[in-house]
C-alpha cells in the first residue's frame, strides 16, 4: 500500500517521530495526573528515581523488559509480513505450559543449563503451534488474523485455568498453580552484573532469560534483513500481490511468520516462571502481550527500537510501582493508561504531526524531503 | 413443573446476560457497516459503565447517569474517528489502545475520586434503573405455562433492555430503509462511490461512530447501573469481544445478531446455571468450556464452516481521497 506521504530522511522518521509521539503521550499523560490532583512533575521525577535510582530498581526495570523484548519482537515479526498479531498474550500463556511440562518431567534429573534450552523449545513450540491454527486460518481460509488470534487469547486462557485448577496443581494444594520448581528450573541471576558498577541488590528476579530476548533481538534482526525468508515476508506485508507474483507462497509465508511470532511470544513465558516464581501459576502474563503491541509500535518495528522501548515500559512498570507507593491517589493503573495513550500517539495517530514536520524539513532544506529546490523563479 | 420453572429461570437470565451483549453488537455494526473496524467496543463500555455509574451517584439520577455514560462513550468514538479517520491511523491499534485507556482510566479516576478501591459508590434506588412490572404480571403468576413467562420473561426488566431489544428492528430499518442507512453500508462496501456522489465519506463515519458509541454508552450504564448497583473495575470483562464475535456469527446483520448475543447469553447463564452439576451421559461439563464456546464457535465459524462470514469489504481501509 503506498503511503500518502512524501518522504523524510531517516533519522527524523526513525528518530523524531516516535520521540515526538512519545513526548505528546506522556503529555496528555501528565494531565491525567493533575485531573487526580497530583503534580506531573513530580510524579515522573519518582518514576524515574524508581526506576533507575537504585540496583534494585534498575534490576527490576531490566526484568520487565525481558518480557516486553520477547513480545514485542513477536508482535513486530507478524507486522513485517502485514499481519497483526494481537495473540502474544495467548501464544505466551499456553506456552506456559510448555514450561511447565519440562520443568515439572526434569527439575529433578537435569541441572539448568541443560534444562532451559529444553525449556526454550518447550515454550517455542507451544507459542507456534497456538499461533499454527489462526495462521492456517487466515491462510486458507481467509479468517481475519487479528479476530481469530483475538479469539484464541480467549480460549488459550480457559485451557490454561482448566489445566491449572484441574490436573497441574498438586492434589494437596488450593491455589491454582504448578508445584513450586525444584533447583534444577531456576535459572541464575544475572544481578552480578548490576552489582559490579557498585550498586547493590537485595533480590531481584533479574536473570539469564535477558540475554535470550538480546539474543533473540540480535536474531529476529537477521531474519527480517539478513535472510531470504525475511525478503518475502517483507515483501508479503509491503505488497502481497507483488509477493504472489514473485512466486512466494502467501500459505506458507503467513504460517512461517505466524509461528515464529508465536514462538517469540511463548519465549517469553520462561522470564517470569523460571526466572522468578519458580513455578507456573494463574495470570503469569498479566498483559505482557498486549504491551508487546505499544513496544513494537514504539520501536518501530526494528529490534533495537523494540530493545529501547521494552527498557522504556520495564522502566514505567517499575517506576510506576514505585509512583503508586508513593503518591497514593496514582494507582499503578497509570501504566495502562500510558500504555494506550503511547499505542495511540505512537501507533493509530503516527502521521498526525508528519504534515507539520514535513513543511518544518521543506521550509529549511527542500532537497531532505525529496523537493528539487526551486531554482530561477523570482518570488 | 420443576423443570419448566428452571427453563424460564435460565431464560430469564439468558435476556439479562446478552442485553450488553446486543447493545455493544449493534454498536460494532454501525461501525463496521460504514467500514471502520472497532475492536475498542470493549474500551467504550468500560468508560460508559464507569461515566454512568459516576455520575449517577454524584448527583442521584439515573437518567443524568445514563446520559453522562453516552456522552463519554461518544467522546471516546470520537477519538477512535480522529485517529482512523482524520488521520488514517490502523483502526485495529487506535481500538486497542482505546481498551486500555479506557481500562487504565477507569480504575485510576474510580480510585482517585470515590477512594473505594477503583469501585464507585454503591447506587440507592432512585439511581439506578428499576424493574418495571407489567399490567397484570402478578395476577397472572398462577397461570400455568404462560403466566410464568408472562410475569418472568417479559415483564420486570429495566427499561434499558427493552430499549435494547427495540434497538433491534430500529437498527434494521435505519439501515436498510432510510437514505442514512444506504449510504453507511454503501461507505462500507465502496467509499470512493460515495465520494463521487458527493458525500463526505469522513462526515458519514463520523456519523456512524457516533451512533456507536451511543449504544456502547448504554451497554455500559446497563452494566453499572440495572445489573450491578455500581462500577466494579473490568467490569466489561471481555464482553465487548464476545460482541465482536457475535457480531462476526450474525454477518453483520441487526436481526441476525439479537440472536447471536440471545445464543452467546444463553451459554452463559446455562454455564452459570450448571456449575457442579453433572449433565446425563456428558457428566461435569467445566465451567473453563462453557466459557471458551463462544470463541470457539466464532473460529470455526470464520473458518467457514458454517456458511460464511462476509465482512464489509472496505473494512479497516482508511479512505484516501487522492494521491
């Protein structure tokens, strides 16, 4: 689909858009905070501090972002083939399962690390198999994607809280969640590594599963820019009719991009499960699939903007917990508002201020924006 | 007799449960009809709930309550048009984002102003929508067969579910005989025909989020204020999905999709009804399944098989009068 707009260069569209879509967000953000009676300002100077002030915080801010990496990147895998994965939040919980399976068959045998690459194929494959059927759907049947994985977000719930309350919990137990894992599926902190430049940290869950989503960034990179797959599958999103007469099958491209978003978001189930419950209990998602949503739109698709952007929503989940304890008329609910106003600012209205920055570009320098500069008329 | 008794109880409940269900349904159809996909049907019950339920404990009316409802649902379609209409943005993210602002907003203002733990005060009676008991339902109680249903199904409902059922044939005729209504499905199907007839395209979305969010607004006052005595936060829970999916089930169509919503709430107050007791040859049916049935059924259906779900063809397009 060709876009209505001209051209600007790279580093306003990829730099000063978002930035200014962000600022605009967190704008209408701090009127919400003088609407409860509060001072904005003040409210994100404890944001901040909570965040980044202390080890702690910096620990728990990185812990988030794990997760908000994993979805994101599945969210922006499906959005360069034009697909609009609004099942993370599904594909992650199922996965859930998968997690469950191999740590509950192998925490007693296998020390860790050769329990959690099983455990990230467990996950991977239980996020791709959720996303396999909307994908096959959508693919053969022509079933809109963002209804059916919708759908299954729902479905993927009831199948979880059935297998929770009805066959994973331990007989002499009332809450709904696995048994509690043994050594061998709790992975290692990585807090060290916050403590070497002389912070100090009392326990955080920040651990080992960051440096799969980095490395996972690193990969998804590859895919999408560096392979042959990734080629059609931005070919698909760009133009499908381009892509169906370059002879790329529309079949598989959709359920090849589909399970590696799928398996991207069930990744991301190992963060809060091994990585710091240490077993897989009700509502381990909590939303994280849908935040993948605003930190793929954030980041513009590109894995390192969805890195940047996940470390953003890891700071305002941390942050705002910190906000909530201190300013008690700011519940921690704000994120969420955040949250949507940065999916609208940031997403639904991207081109609201294009316009204006585009006649900003055209006044200084025609030629950034693709204008021949006017040349012999007299004015 | 017991068990006729406990059919018109089920049913009963059924009309109760998929009254938000229809009104959020119609809702969606508008939009979708005039080709702007809302997936925020959600988000604007949400605040509608929360509005009403708001203003009709501050100032101890429910009829300012249900108007408070539809003026924010409306004021939320408005920004949904803004940014998928004026701006072209994705009509999928601007719905999603909508949810959450919605979600986010309702709990945070709710705790704010009430301090009751996101939850509005609870609603007295003048505030909220009272039963009104027909002529004669209770001398006809006795009656066997039809005085139950008489006096349960038809009489003792609060005036907005029998607007929602009048919303029905209403919606029908709105878009299948007034000059209005030709020209929103004509803008759904084919907006550059539209165009070319010299009507705004962006005026008539315009027009058709807005009878939108009215419906949303009642769907929300109807959940705060006749089925619960006050706002409880995610009260919507997933209902404005489950619309959606009826919405899909009846191929956009108003007739179509009272009974879908009618389909969808029997589910549930069957699930409800049913919870522990174990059924003749299935035995315990889990509660997780009934649940999940409406999705399920939605699925297959997309899938095609059974018959096919059409959408209006320009659907999710933003229009673009020239390049």
């Amino acid at each position: 689909m060709s876009t209505p707009y001209a051209k600007l260069p790279a580093w306003a569209d990829y730099g000063l858009i978002p930035v200014i879509n962000l600022f605009v967000a967190f704008v209408v953000a701090g009127f919400v905070v003088l609407l409860v009676g509060e001072n904005p300002f003040r409210a994100a100077a404890v944001l901040v501090e909570g965040a980044f002030g202390r080890g702690q915080g910096i620990a728990f801010t990185l812990f988030y972002a794990t997760t908000f990496i994993f979805t994101g990147l599945s969210v922006a895998v499906a959005a360069h083939c034009s697909l609009f994965n609004i099942g993370a939040e599904g594909q992650a919980y199922v996965a859930g399962l998968g997690v469950a399976i191999v740590c509950l068959a192998f925490d007693s045998v296998l020390p860790w690390w050769l329990l959690f690459p099983l455990a990230i194929i467990g996950a991977a494959a239980v996020g791709a198999l959720w996303a396999l059927i909307p994908a096959y759907l959508q693919a053969k049947r022509g079933s809109h994607i963002v209804i059916t994985t919708m759908m299954f977000n729902f479905i993927a719930f009831s199948v979880v809280v059935y297998l929770l309350v009805g066959v994973l919990k331990p007989a002499n137990s009332m809450a709904p969640q696995t048994r509690t894992f043994l050594d061998g599926a709790q992975l290692p902190k990585l807090n060290w590594i916050i403590e070497l430049f002389g912070a100090k940290i009392r326990s955080a869950p920040f651990n080992i599963t960051f440096l799969l989503a980095l490395a996972m960034a690193f990969l998804v990179w590859v895919l999408i820019w560096r392979t042959r797959l990734g080629y059609e599958m931005r070919t698909y999103g760009h133009s499908p009719k381009a892509a169906r007469y370059a002879g790329i099958s529309e079949t598989r491209i959709i359920i090849v991009a589909m399970m590696i978003s799928g398996a991207l978001a069930g990744m991301m189930a190992l963060n809060p499960t091994m990585g710091d419950q240490h077993n897989v209990a009700l509502d381990f998602v909590s939303g994280a699939g849908f935040v993948g949503i605003a930190v793929a739109l954030m980041g513009r698709l590109h894995p390192i903007g969805i890195v940047l952007a996940a470390i953003l929503f890891g700071m305002l989940y941390q942050g705002g917990a910190e906000l909530a304890f201190e300013m008690p008329a700011i519940s921690r609910d704000m994120i969420v508002i955040i949250q949507g106003l940065v999916i609208l600012f940031a997403g639904a209205l991207e081109h609201m201020f294009r316009p204006y920055i585009q006649a900003m570009f055209a006044s200084i320098s025609p030629r950034t924006v693709g204008m021949e500069a006017v040349k012999g008329k007299g004015a | 007799m017991d068990v006729f008794i406990a059919i018109v109880q089920v049913l009963d409940s059924t009309i109760r449960l998929s009254v938000p269900l229809l009104l959020a349904c119609l809702a969606g159809l508008y939009s979708e009809r005039a080709g702007v996909f809302d997936i925020g049907l959600e988000g604007k019950m949400l605040v509608g709930a929360f509005a009403g339920a708001a203003a009709a404990s501050v100032f101890h009316s429910a009829y300012l309550g249900l108007g408070m409802a539809i003026l924010i649902s409306v004021a939320f379609a408005l920004i949904h048009g803004f940014a998928s209409i004026t701006h072209r943005g994705n009509q999928i993210v601007s719905g999603v984002a909508i949810n959450f602002i919605a979600a986010g907003s309702t709990i945070m203002l709710g705790q704010a102003w009430f301090q009751q733990g996101g939850r509005t005060p609870a609603l007295a009676s003048g505030e909220r929508f009272g039963a009104i008991i027909w002529r004669g339902a209770d001398a006809v109680r006795g009656v066997p067969i039809l005085g139950p249903i008489y006096s349960e199904l038809i009489s003792g409902h609060s005036v907005l579910v029998y607007v929602a059922f009048l919303a029905v044939p209403f919606t029908w005729w709105v878009l299948f005989r007034t000059r209005f209504g030709l020209r929103l499905r004509a803008v759904g199907e084919n907006p550059a025909a539209v165009d070319t007839a010299g009507i705004s395209v962006a005026w008539l979305r315009y027009r058709a989020l807005i009878c939108t969010g009215v419906l949303t607004g009642i769907a929300g006052a109807y959940l705060s204020m006749v089925q619960n005595g006050g706002f409880v936060k995610d009260m919507t829970a997933g209902k404005g999905y489950i619309a959606l999916a009826a919405l899909i089930f009846a191929k956009w169509k108003p007739v179509n999709a009272m009974f879908a919503c009618l389909l969808f709430g029997f589910l549930d107050a069957l699930s409800i009804r049913l919870q522990g007791t174990p059924l003749p040859l299935i035995g315990k049916v889990p509660v997780q399944f009934m649940q999940a049935l409406p999705y399920v059924l939605t699925v297959i259906l997309l899938a095609g098989f059974i018959g096919k779900a059409i959408p209006p063809r320009a659907g999710g397009v933003p229009y673009v009068k020239e390049r």
